[in-house]
C-alpha cells in the first residue's frame, strides 16, 4: 500500500454541458462511500463549494465532493477520479497527493 501519502478528490457535481445537477449529490456521496466500503480502503468524504472557469470563459459554481483517501495504491486513485469524472460528465476533476505526516504519542 502506498500508505505515506494522502490523497484527495476534488470533484463537481454540475454535468459540464447542461450545468446542472444530472446526479445529485448525495447519490455520488453513496456510489463513492460503497465503492470504498467494497475496497476497504480509509477515507472521508466531505461536501462543499467549488468554482471553477468553464471552458467557455464563464465562472461555474457548483455542489463539490471533497474525497481525502489513505492506503491506497496511486493508480487506483487516478483510476477513480477517471471513473468519477466520466460518469459526471466533468471537464475536469483535481487529484492531489501529500505527504502523510504522523504524530503518536
């Protein structure tokens, strides 16, 4: 496992053509929960906020998933954010990677 890092998914829940909501966001919050539960695999899933500028130039503010992920092979990741960002139709989805830093005491 690919465990000294921490990874997240930032991902949109506006369909890049209509702009709207073709699938809500709780129903990706549901398919992103089990398909960790099935791969048991640690993460959260928090929503929020995000803005991003179309392709057309306009300014697009919409429902977003933020997916933080823990032991998980890199591969795996990009291949769900693949997976995700075809299913919602999105122009773009961001993957980031840090550094897991661990504190015991």
């Amino acid at each position: 496992m690919d465990d000294a890092f921490e990874y997240q998914i930032y991902i949109g829940c506006h369909d890049r053509h209509t702009r709207g909501e073709l699938v809500k966001e709780q129903e990706l919050r549901e398919m992103v929960v089990s398909f960790f539960r099935r791969k048991k695999i640690d993460f959260s899933v928090l929503s929020a906020k995000g803005g991003y500028r179309h392709d057309d130039g306009s300014f697009v503010v919409e429902n977003t998933l933020c997916i933080d992920i823990i032991g998980a092979l890199e591969m795996d990741i990009i291949g769900l954010a693949r997976s995700l960002s075809m299913f919602m139709n999105q122009e773009n989805v961001l993957v980031t990677r840090s550094p897991l830093k661990r504190s015991f005491r």
